[in-house]
C-alpha cells in the first residue's frame, strides 16, 4: 500500500505544481480520480488519501469549498519546494564540498621563498 499511497501524493503534488489555476487543478483531481478508480483502487482508499493529502497541507478547505487563495498558497509552496531529485543532487554538491575542504592542502611556503 505504501508504493499506491506515494502514486497518489506524488500526481496530486505534479498536478498542484502544473496548475497555476484552480478550476484547471480541480478538473486535474477529478482526472486522478477517475484514473485511479479505473485502476481498481477502492473509493474509500482514494479519499482517505486525498483527505490525508490535503491535511498534511493545511489546505482541507481546497477540496471541500474550491478556496483560491490557500489553493494559491499551497500552489506557490509546492512549486518551490525542492524535488527528492533536486534534493539529492544538493547533498551529493554538499558532500563533494565538504570531501574538497578536508583534502585541501595548505602549502606554508610558496615555491621560491620556502625552506632550503
């Protein structure tokens, strides 16, 4: 169920960030729906995460009253946010700084004035 609820958050997450709109997101949510139910995925299922989606956002009332300013809100907030692509290529950069900075070598003495 894991791998199903992650397929759920992650086209509800592509379609927030692809919508600039929010009637053009809501036919978007109603597009997953239908897909997901002719999937075979239970009603109870998909509302329960669409729910769940939509609490860990703060943004319930998006769903229930098709609210424009948190939809723009949550929109503006998903769009920025950083992808797990994005955050992997950071902490390899991170990493391969911090290997630099322990493999600096710090010469004393430049070439023609150091010790004979």
């Amino acid at each position: 169920r894991h791998v199903h609820r992650s397929t759920i958050n992650a086209r509800l997450i592509r379609a927030i960030r692809l919508c600039s709109r929010l009637d053009d997101f809501d036919k978007e949510r109603i597009n997953i729906e239908f897909t997901l139910l002719l999937n075979g995925y239970p009603p109870k299922f998909i509302n329960y995460n669409f729910n769940k989606f939509f609490q860990k956002h703060n943004v319930l009332s998006v769903m229930e009253n098709l609210d424009n300013i948190m939809y723009e809100q949550l929109h503006r907030t998903l769009l920025y946010q950083p992808t797990i692509k994005e955050r992997q290529q950071q902490q390899q950069h991170e990493q391969q700084q911090q290997n630099i900075q322990s493999k600096d070598l710090f010469v004393h003495y430049t070439f023609e004035s150091g010790p004979l």
